[in-house]
C-alpha cells in the first residue's frame, strides 16, 4: 500500500533513542555548567575571553545588520531635466 502507514510509532513520537540522548546530554551539559566558574579561573586572560566569546551566540541572539535603501523625499540637484 503507497502512501498508507501500517506500523511502527505513531506520526510526532519521537525516537527512543533520540530522547535517552538528549537526556544525557542534559545531564553532562549540567554538571559542565556548574563547573564552569572553576575552570575559567585557571584560564588565561585571553583564553577566558575566547572562550567567552565562543559561547555568547548561545546566551544571546545575534543581532542582524538592516540594509537597504531609503527613500528620503529628497532628490537630487543634478537630476533636474
């Protein structure tokens, strides 16, 4: 039968494996964070600030440029014709 499921996990549940990952993950990204104030003290300056900075576009969002071009009201002198 095309296009017709017949089995397996229901549509949006989501992979066993894929939630025990996370989950762990969970945990080593917890324990890493409340050691974090320890390990940039035995940081170099420059070290800490790099390190820092690595990790600030997942604290804060970037922030994006706006370009374009705006229509002022004014025109210019040399387009009088």
């Amino acid at each position: 039968m095309v296009g017709k499921k017949t089995g397996g996990r229901v549509a949006g549940t989501p992979n066993r494996i894929t939630i025990e990952l996370r989950k762990t993950l969970k945990g080593i990204v917890a324990s890493e964070l409340e050691s974090l104030p320890g390990t940039l003290e035995q940081l170099q300056p420059k070290e800490r600030l790099e390190l820092l900075v690595k990790l600030l576009p997942f604290c804060m969002p970037k922030v994006d440029s706006i370009g374009g071009t705006y229509d002022t009201g004014w025109r210019d002198l040399g387009d009088e014709n």
